[in-house]
C-alpha cells in the first residue's frame, strides 16, 4: 500500500479551503464536512492511485499529473512507482484557473 504525502502547497490549500468556508462563510459545518471529505478522498488514493486520469494538460501529463475530486475541490498527485508514494500537490476549488497555479 503506497504512503500518501501531503506537500506544503497542498497543505496551504487545505487551510485556505477550511478558513474560507468556516470563516468567510461562517459555515463551520461545512467547513469540517468539506475538508473530512477532501482528506478521505487522499486517503482513497492508497487504493490503486493509477485509476484516476492523467490532467489535461501537456507539462503535468508529461510529469504523470493525476486528479481526483471531492464535490467542487480537485485533488491535484502523482504516484511514484519507486518509492510505492502518493505526492498531494495541490487541492485547488474546481473553478480556480489550476494551470497557472502549477507554472
């Protein structure tokens, strides 16, 4: 079963995601809910991480960029074969312009 590794813009995401929802929307149900989501989503990734298809774009196709999603959040990895490890880049709102994000 591969390790899943959360990167620090990842782990900013999630943060960012938490305090718009709880704070800004003054929604801390949500709040919990969308973010145990998210995390559940990660942890699904143990499972067959290759299953997810490639991003739609040509430089993270090339580095073996994967998605996955939990209701309007995509979940931005790549899996090392390797080291058997699933990297976490970024949780960005679907809605985000996510490849100038990455560049």
């Amino acid at each position: 079963m591969p390790s899943i590794l959360i990167t620090q813009p990842a782990e900013y995401d999630l943060i960012d995601i938490e305090y718009y929802i709880y704070v800004d929307l003054c929604n801390p149900q949500a709040a919990n809910r969308i973010i145990d989501g998210i995390i559940k989503a990660i942890q699904g990734l143990e499972t067959m991480p290759q299953r997810h298809s490639l991003v739609n774009d040509d430089l993270l196709k090339s580095l073996e960029t994967r998605t996955t999603t939990f209701e309007n959040y995509n979940i931005f990895y790549y899996y090392d074969e390797v080291k058997d490890s699933v990297h976490v880049l970024r949780v960005l709102y679907n809605k985000t312009d996510w490849k100038n994000m990455f560049m």
